[in-house]
C-alpha cells in the first residue's frame, strides 16, 4: 500500500505475515519507529489470523493503541485511538 500513497515504510521491516516472520526484536523495532508516528495507519487483511497479542509485541501495540476505523472488501483500516478520526465499520 505504500506504493500507492507515496510515503516512506516506518522501517524496512514490511512484510504480510509479519507475525511469523518478525521475532520479537523485529517487532519491537517496528513499534520503536511508529509510536511518534501520530498518523501511521494499521491495514488488517482479515483473511489472515490475527495474532494473539499476548505472544506478540507489535499485536498488542496495535490492539492497545488502534481501534477500526473503516472496512471494505476485507480489508480494516485501523487508525490511533484518539486520534480525532471517529472509529466507522462500512460494510461492504
């Protein structure tokens, strides 16, 4: 999705299934790089498994710190909790 948006990936550590195949190192790196990123954007495939975010650094940062903002086609936005967007579910 970065190809569409134009930006920058926080860090270099970009992959679909990262719950596998980021350790908990990689993890952390990743969360270190987007806590001061106040617009960072959580895209969540939900035709993937969630990861448990009690085995998980990055899953639990982003259950703590994103709620659902829009849904379409499978595919979640989840924006930072707080963030002045109003959390919105469209289905679709």
């Amino acid at each position: 999705y970065y190809f569409w948006t134009g930006l920058k990936p926080p860090t270099s550590l970009n992959t679909t299934v990262w719950s596998e195949l980021l350790d908990d190192r990689q993890q952390r790196i990743v969360v270190a790089a987007i806590e001061s990123r106040p617009r960072v954007c959580v895209l969540v495939d939900r035709s993937l498994p969630l990861p448990d975010p009690r085995d998980s650094p990055l899953a639990r940062f982003v259950f703590e710190q994103f709620e659902l903002r829009s849904q379409r086609l499978g595919t979640e936005i989840w924006t930072r909790r707080g963030s002045g967007l109003a959390a919105r579910a469209d289905s679709s």
